[in-house]
C-alpha cells in the first residue's frame, strides 16, 4: 500500500493542473479534483485525487484532527454502484493555536481517494460531495460537488 502511495503522489505531481479537472474555488481555498485520465488502478480499486490549496495561514484537517477541528469527508448521493469511497490520508503536520492542537495541513494537499464499484459495474458518472473545514483565526465548513466520471474500460493499469 505505500508503493501505491508513493506512485500516485509522484504521477499526480506529474500532471499539469488543467487537464482533465474540475476546479471549485471559495475565498480561502481551491480545490481540483483529478480525475478521469489520472485514475491509477490498483490492485485495491482505483485512486482519484481532491488537491486543496489554502491560502497563507489557513488550514484544513486530518482524519483525527486533534483537539478542534473536523475531518475531511466525501460523500456520494447514490451508492449502487459504489462498493467503497475512502479517503486515504497522506501523513498530516500538527499545529498549536491558542493553546489548542489540532493535526492537519496547509498550503496544499492531495487527498487520494480509493472507489471500487459494485461487480459488474465498468462505468460511474457519479455526483460526489467533498466537505472540508478551513481555519485561519476562524473556522468556516466548505462543501463542493462535483462528478466523477470513470470508466474502467479505458484506464490502463
């Protein structure tokens, strides 16, 4: 499982930020999902990746994110076809902020995301939803929605 890890950070790195992704934009963060040309299959399922890029001194958490915070969660309106959607979080950094530490990132980071479908299934267009807390001195929730398209017939291993 590190392998996969170490792979998908050095292919994501790899692609120029517009091909292929969708971008969602608020006042204190950016995310891309890269998706479609850039999902790696795995012996697992296949991994996509949520890149948030925050804006100097601001923040976003960790799936334990220490004394305040909230974790980072993505959500599907219809599971049929989606046996398992997991974030797989990359090595986190810990803060203290008045007095209180939290765990978490900042500038930019790269969430991989592991999908298995359903038997059967060779193909999702999928509406997704990323929610996220940023925080500077103080906190506020995003929510983004976006669709995934996938299908299995056209990745390459």
């Amino acid at each position: 499982m590190r392998y996969t890890f170490f792979i998908l950070f050095y292919f994501l790195g790899l692609l120029p930020v517009n091909s292929g992704a969708i971008d969602q934009t608020n006042t204190f963060s950016n995310i891309t999902i890269i998706h479609k040309d850039s999902v790696l299959k795995t012996n697992e399922g296949y991994i996509f990746g949520i890149m948030v890029d925050l804006k100097e001194g601001w923040k976003t958490y960790w799936k334990n994110p220490g004394d305040s915070g909230s974790k980072p969660t993505l959500t599907s309106e219809n599971m049929q076809k989606i046996k398992t959607l997991k974030i797989l979080y990359p090595t986190p950094n810990s803060f203290m902020d008045s007095g209180i530490q939290t765990i978490g990132y900042e500038n930019q980071v790269i969430f991989p995301v592991l999908i298995k479908f359903g038997k059967g299934i060779e193909s999702i267009t999928e509406r997704l939803k990323f929610t996220y807390l940023i925080c500077e001195k103080i906190c506020i929730p995003v929510e983004k929605d976006f669709i995934l398209n996938i299908n299995i017939n056209e990745i390459s291993a």
